[in-house]
C-alpha cells in the first residue's frame, strides 16, 4: 500500500442512506427534536437490543446521567463503577451528586471484577454501573446476581459494545437500563447522541419527562421537577436510522477485522489479544492490544513508531480514580489489574471501511517493531 497514507484509528462510515434522510430533514424543516426519525430510531434500536423502549438523548453521557437520576439517585449515595473505563462513566455519578466507588478489572473479560463488587458494597451503595469494555461483555449472571442479592439497581454502560451478546442476550438489556452512545468513533453514530433503552415503562416515561425539561403535560411551562434538555435532534435521528439499517453489517466486519489482526500476529511474541470467552460475542469496537513486558518495548514506543510510519493508534483509558479532581485518598487507592491493562494497551485502526491489505500493512509494522526491540 502506499505508505503516505494515514491510517486512522477509526472513521465514521456514512453512505448515500444518510445523505437521504438528512436532506428530508432539511428540506422538510424538521431539524430540531420533533420529527419522524427521533421515534424511528429509538424504537429501532430498543428492537435491535431487544428491549421495549428506546430514550433517545444527544450524548452517550447524558444518557448515563438521566438513568441515575430517574432511578433516584443522588447526593448521599454510592454507585460502585469500574476504575477502568472511559471517564464519562464515573462523570455521570459526580453529575448527581453521589460518588462512584470504584472497583478493578479482571484479567479474563477486562471487566468490572465481581468480587471486588462485593468487596465495595457498604449501606449506601445504590447501583452498579456495569461498562462492556472495548465490545466485550460484562459478567452480568454474577453481577445481576450481587444486585439482587444487595437491592442494587443496574446500569449498563453499552456505550462500546452495540449488539454485543451476553449468553445469546444483548448488552444493555439485562440491566434495569442500558446506554448507548453514538459519537463519532462509535459502532454507529449519529455525529453526537445516545439512548438509554429499558423494559421499564415507569422509567421510560420519567426519563423521556426530565430530558424534557421535566414540564408538566397538563400545564405548559409547569415543572415538578428540576430537569434538563438532553433531547436528540431529528437530524442526529436521521443519521441514526441510516446507521441502524447498517449495524448488523458493521459488526460482522468488526468481527471480521479482529479475525485479521488475530491471524497476522499468530507467532508475534510479546503481544497479548482482546477477550474472547465462549459465553459472549466481542464485537471489537477497537482492536485492543497488550504490549507485555516480554515484547521489550513500551507501549508508547510502539505507538510513537507506528505514527512515523503512518499508523494511528490510541492507548488505553487512564484508570478513572487517578484523574486530578478525585479526593486524594481515591487517588491513591490501588487497582492492579486496570493498571497493567492502563500501561499496555494500545488501540490499532478499527474503521469498518478498512481492508485486508490495510490491516496486513498495520500488522507487519507492528511485527516489525517488535521483532527489532526483541533482537
Ligand atoms: C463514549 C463513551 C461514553 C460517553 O459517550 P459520549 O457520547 O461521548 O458522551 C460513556 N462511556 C463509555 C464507556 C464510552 O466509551
């Protein structure tokens, strides 16, 4: 291939679907949050997931944070979250008031570890936050199971793992809510936007009420309660409806992108590979890679080599109990197996309009690489 050409770490795959669906919306007026697609597209998305409802939102965080809040949690409480994820997750919690207690991954799924749940529960505790990490499921028998056990409720941040399977179920249907999000490096996305989609009528209604600005139906500009404008546009909608038509197709390549990489570091020493346990789908929202110590170099040398040679690549989440505005006694709270995934992972090219030829390319300088640190 022709080695001036950038490989990016992911871009969005738009076709002439969405240039369709936007234009209605332009020519038809209809690009604020009424319109036909907004319902289109969360019911959907509920059906893809299997779930009854579908609340649509403008970004995957908010979506986070309506579910709190319409399961009533607030300042007082805890809500236990694992360290290892992408900051929003723990972002959300401070946002009501509460604080996410956090617990450490385990080795097999990269997962929130289900003893170190249990380990965290106190009388406050109100919710788990379970993240599907990289497109990877959580444990979610063992974890529903520690809810139950503890009146727990469950929330499902799918916002990596669209129509990832858990056991035959999809993410984001086993918990009491699942969101979604659909920023630009997305499984799907609608430029910005999220869901949160749940069996629950009562919490649909109440969410659909707060996203709303929490107005009264019987009496306009009357608010009960204090609420927020978190509605999505038609024209993300649009998007969205476009996208959806795609999904299933962008997973099998996402899946099939994984069986590349897989296949061309067959005999690479050094590397370790994405979860893949036969009681889930992955659906490799990112091809995740370790870089181990046997490997002899970092993972920021290897990614700082692959830029010259025209590779993007992005490392993994910094635990979220180290950011800066934590107390500084959370700070220092030690989480050892987010730490090693935190210092050796690194993200390769995962766009699904990417071809063998490319991923064969991004494979052989990584070989490369590590075949020279190694000799
Ligand atoms: C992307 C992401 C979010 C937040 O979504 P936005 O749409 O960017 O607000 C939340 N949690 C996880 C795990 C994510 O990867």
């Amino acid at each position: 291939m022709n080695k001036s050409e950038f490989i990016p770490i992911s871009e969005p795959s738009l076709g002439q679907t969405e240039l369709e669906y936007v234009t209605d919306c332009v020519k038809s007026g209809w690009v604020s949050s009424l319109g036909k697609y907004i319902g289109q597209f969360e019911n959907g998305f509920a059906e893809f997931c299997g779930t009854k409802y579908g609340v649509s939102v403008f970004n995957g965080t908010v979506a986070i944070h309506l579910a709190l809040v319409a399961l009533g949690i607030g300042a007082g409480d805890e809500v236990i979250v694992p360290t290892f994820t992408f900051v929003a997750t723990a972002n959300a919690v401070l946002y009501t008031g509460a604080t996410p207690v956090f617990v450490d991954s385990e080795l097999e799924t990269w997962n929130m570890d289900p003893q170190d749940i249990k380990a965290k529960i106190t009388s406050k505790t109100k919710a788990i936050i379970v993240v599907h990490i990289y497109g990877h499921p959580a444990k979610m028998d063992e974890i529903l199971a520690i809810a139950k056990e503890n009146n727990l409720k469950v929330i499902e941040d799918a916002a990596e793992s669209h129509g990832a399977e858990y056991q035959g179920q999809k993410v984001g249907s086993m918990g009491d809510v699942g969101c979604f999000s659909f920023y630009g490096n997305k499984i799907i996305t609608t430029g910005e936007g999220g869901i949160v989609v749940t069996n629950n009528q009562k919490l649909a209604d109440e969410m659909r009420f707060l996203k709303d600005h929490a107005m009264s139906t019987e009496r306009k500009y009357y608010h009960p309660l204090l609420g927020f404008n978190y509605r999505m546009t038609n024209l993300q909608a649009a998007l969205g409806v476009a996208q959806l038509e795609k999904l299933k197709e962008f997973i099998i390549k996402k899946q099939e992108i994984a069986a590349w990489y897989r296949q061309e570091f067959a005999g690479v020493n050094g590397l370790g590979h994405p979860p893949e346990v036969p009681w889930a789908s992955n659906v490799y929202w990112m091809y995740s890679l370790l870089i181990k110590p046997e490997a002899k170099l970092s993972r920021d040398d290897l990614a700082k080599k692959l830029k010259a040679k025209g590779v993007d690549s992005r490392p993994f989440f910094l635990p979220n109990h180290q950011m800066p505005y934590m107390p500084p006694e959370v700070q220092k709270q030690n989480f050892p197996v987010a730490r090693v995934l935190s210092e050796q992972g690194l993200n390769l090219p995962s766009a699904v309009s990417l071809t063998r030829e490319k991923i064969k390319y991004v494979a052989e300088c990584i070989e490369e690489i590590v075949t020279n640190a190694q000799a």
